[in-house]
C-alpha cells in the first residue's frame, strides 16, 4: 500500500511511497482509510515545533473503515465506520480516572507500536494514528465508532480540528449567551471556536487574522466583526466601550497572539488558549498582571472534556444544522498530491483540505 511519509524533521516535503502496514495483534484494530484532514499540528511536527521521532507517517485527524479486528476488541466489528483519534482516552490511566479523558497521553505510548515499515525501516504513525496512508494499525481504543449517516470527510474533521476548537468555546471557556468573543487565528480550529461560540449565543464574534480571505470566511460562518491583527486593540475598545471583550481565543500558538488576546480580555474576563506553540516561545504576562487584572487563562486541549463526549455533541450540532461543517471543506486532493495540501495551508488559501484516499 502507499504512504506519505516524512524523512527527515525539518522537511516539509512528502514521499508517497510503498510500505507495509505492522504492529496488528490483540487489543489493535486494522483501519482502510477513506479520507483524512491536514491539520496545521502535521506541519508543526514535521517542522520539529511540536516534538515527534522522524522519520514518521503524518496525519492524525482520519475516517476510515474497520477492516480487522484484533484479538479481546469487542467495541468495534468489520465494517464499522470509525474516527481514528490521535489522543484517545484508555479508560485506565490517572487522567482517565479522574474524569479527563481528554488528557490521557495514550497517543504519546501508542508511538512503541511501529504502524508501518517501509523497506527496512520500521516508521511510527503521528501519535500512533498516520492517517495520511491507505491503511493503519492502531491501538482498538484510539477506533472511536461514528453513526453509518456521518460521511468520512466530515467524521475526518471531527477528528481534531472541530473538536478543538468547538470544545474550546462550549467545554473549556464555556461562552456565555450575549457575551462579546475575540478569536485570533481562523484556521480550522479558529473557525470552529467561531461556530462554537455562536452555538453558544455570544452576541459579537470579532474574528482576527492577517489572511484576507480567511476573514471573509469567517464572516459566512458567523463572526460579526473580521479584521487584521493590527486592527485588533482600536476594534476591542470601539465595540466595548474600552472595556474589553468577555473571551478571547487564542489558536495561532504563539507568544505575541496570547499577549494579543489577553490585552484584549476585560477585567475578570477569559482568556482560552487553544492553540499549541513552541516549548520555547515564553509569554510576559508578568505575575502583577496576573493577581492585579483577574484574567483567567485557560488553556484548552483537544476540545476540554472527554473526546467521545465532543465528538457525539458536535454530530448532533452538525445534524441540526447549528454548525456548518462541509463548508470549511474547501480543497480535496487525492493522497499522491498531498504536498499540494501542505502549500495550501501555507499559503492560507484553503481553510480545510481533505486528503482523498478512498
């Protein structure tokens, strides 16, 4: 079967090549892939911002198929249509014990289970998943069932970036109806803080990103303000009476947007950082700021609660029509294109892009 792997860290470009799928035996799952998301965090671990052994098959947001089942799996059967989470709760660790799934580090352990091995050399899947292949082996508990209505490209999607985000706004910060809300950052994840916070009935969206058409998307998905960052603390003060928005998302993962998103925030308000930096990049906020203005920093990871919890709330928002989610679909390429992909996203013309591979 054909993969797309990345060699070396540091370098942005893909190999499509052939490889054999590995590591299947009890308490594993055998998935074909139907469609998989490229998330700005495959860039980033490529690039070696978030840490990951190389060489490695990227991708972690997928759907795909259950073709295999290894031995004690009994949750899913052949045939089943599944999301394969990169971050799944194991039911068994402290984290999942005390009620936050969300943050089980299962991905992280699932990186001992080689998936692949191309030639000679044995190559992990991105957090055990590797969802830019034609098939994975992953570990039964990161298989997660989605309902037989639920088409693979959105079930792909749901698999991080909506959940991040969406859960960011309803799980984490937890907007208030007729609040004022900021998001830096319209990415995927930035558009579904978007849509969450408007689930959520906040009364004025501010949407912020340099990208001039990333702003006009996100005024079709519900913001009632887009500007450029510049713009940003004139905007702030203008629409609040120089008090301050009630939240602010952060969901670029830098320094300069959180220093952004907090000076934005009124007194007593909610900062919400979604996005996932460098371990280098420091922030000054200073401990003065921090006692004197009462602004709560939150941080949100992978949607704030249980992921099989958000993953059914945001399909029961997508099949009321409260979210739109085959709209930030806006470029499919198939599996051997998918450096077009990656110049997609660096150039800011495509808000999502599905990879095609089944």
């Amino acid at each position: 079967m054909h993969a797309a792997v990345l060699h070396k860290t540091g370098d942005e470009t893909l190999d499509v090549v052939d490889v054999e799928s590995t590591s299947f035996g009890p308490g594993r799952v055998r998935v074909k892939m139907h469609k998989a998301g490229l998330c700005h965090s495959d860039l980033s671990a490529m690039s070696g911002v978030l840490a990951h052994p190389a060489p490695f098959v990227p991708g972690h947001e997928g759907a795909g198929e259950v073709i295999e089942v290894g031995e004690g799996v009994t949750h899913v059967k052949p045939g089943d249509r599944v999301i394969v989470c990169w971050m799944p709760p194991c039911d068994a660790c402290p984290s999942c014990k005390a009620g936050d799934g969300h943050l089980c580090r299962s991905g992280y352990r699932n990186l001992a289970h080689l998936n692949f091995r191309s030639g000679e050399t044995a190559v992990p899947g991105m957090l055990g998943a590797g969802t830019f292949a034609e098939e994975t082996v992953i570990a039964a508990y990161a298989a997660i069932p989605i309902p037989d209505d639920v088409p693979y490209d959105i079930a792909a999607l749901i698999g991080c970036g909506v959940t991040t985000g969406i859960g960011a706004a309803l799980n984490t910060a937890r907007v208030k109806p007729g609040s004022s809300v900021v998001v830096i950052g319209l990415g995927g994840v930035g558009i579904s803080i978007l849509q969450g916070a408007k689930v959520a009935g906040a009364a004025r969206i501010i949407a912020v990103d340099p990208t001039p058409n990333r702003r006009e998307w996100a005024l079709k998905f519900g913001a009632t303000e887009a500007i450029a960052p510049e713009e940003l603390p004139e905007t702030a003060k203008r629409l609040t009476g120089g008090f301050g928005v009630d939240y602010a998302f952060e969901a670029v993962g830098k320094a300069g947007t959180l220093r952004a998103a907090y000076d934005a925030t009124r007194l007593g308000g909610t900062v919400c950082l979604v996005g996932a930096g460098s371990r280098t990049d420091m922030t000054d906020i200073s401990m003065a700021e921090l006692v004197l203005n009462e602004k709560a920093i939150l941080p949100s990871f992978y949607g704030g609660d249980d992921i099989r919890r958000t993953y059914a709330t945001i399909i029961d928002l997508w099949r009321a029509g409260r979210i739109d989610l085959e709209s930030m679909i806006t470029h499919h390429v198939p599996l051997t294109d998918i450096n077009e992909a990656i110049r997609q996203m660096h150039t800011g013309e495509a808000l999502r892009t599905i990879v095609d591979i089944a």
